[in-house]
C-alpha cells in the first residue's frame, strides 16, 4: 500500500526541524539566530573584535517597518528601489545590527557578537546594536519589545 503522504509530512518535518534549529535559548531567553540567512554584501565583509572591547549597548528603532530580511537588503545594497524610487541604500557588509526585536518581541540575532557592525558611527568597536523594529518618531513600542529587551539587556 503506498503513501502518497509521506513527501509531505517529510516536508513539514524537515521545515520544523529547520525552525527549532534556529532557535537558540541563552539563560531562558529565545532568540532565533538568522546571521546566515540575511543578506551580505558580495565582496565587503566586517571585522572582528575581542570582546573584551565591548562595553556598552546601544539601542536603535527602524525608523519605518520591515522585517530584518528587508533592513539587511537596504544597509547591503547600494541602491534599493521602492515603486520606481530609489531610497539609497548603504552598501556595507551586512546588516548593522547584532540583534533585532520584532513587535511580537521575538528576537533575530542578526551578527556574532564579536562582528563590528555598522551601527553607530565612532562606537562600532565598542558596542553592540539593538534594534527595535517601528518607527518610534510616529508610533508607540510594543509591550512585547520592551518586555524582550529586558530579557535581552541583561
């Protein structure tokens, strides 16, 4: 008897399989460590540091919406083009952040810690960059981020 089924739920398995391990838990805290699947620049990569030298956090909005997919496409490419227009776009060698919060308050690691992202001019070295997806000039955090955050800074 055969199973006409069985390449789907191998599917299902496999696309699960691929979630949880992304999933990481650090001292009871999720964050879901997509550093491999966002956009990187072709040929410019980011340095290294010890971390040592890292001693502050500093937190940063979106200034729009997006996913951390959509931020690392803009800060990686040299133009990005919206309906017609080009918005710029940063040309660096990745995304400038080492973690991003969605307003669910879930959390995307998004560099190593020892990667010195672009993020802060003249505090790259030093820092690690969070950033909150929203637009905080027009609209309000989540609950969800703040309560995130909180896990997360410690």
């Amino acid at each position: 008897m055969e199973n006409k089924n069985i390449p789907i739920l191998a599917i299902f398995v496999f696309a699960i399989y691929m979630l949880i391990s992304k999933a990481k838990k650090i001292d009871g805290i999720v964050t879901y460590n997509i550093i491999d699947d966002l956009d990187k620049h072709p040929t410019k990569t980011f340095s290294s540091r010890n971390l040592s030298q890292v001693n502050k956090l500093i937190l940063h909005h979106f200034a729009g919406n997006g996913t951390p997919y959509a931020v690392a496409k803009y800060h990686v490419k040299p133009e990005v083009w919206v309906n017609g227009e080009n918005i710029g776009g940063r040309n660096w060698p990745g995304i400038g952040y080492h973690y991003v919060i969605a307003k669910d308050g879930k959390i995307y690691q998004t560099n190593l810690w020892e990667t010195i992202s672009y993020h802060v001019a003249g505090e790259n070295t030093n820092s690690i960059g969070i950033a909150l997806e929203g637009n905080f000039k027009i609209e309000q955090h989540e609950p969800a981020q703040i309560d995130s955050l909180n896990k997360l800074i410690p």
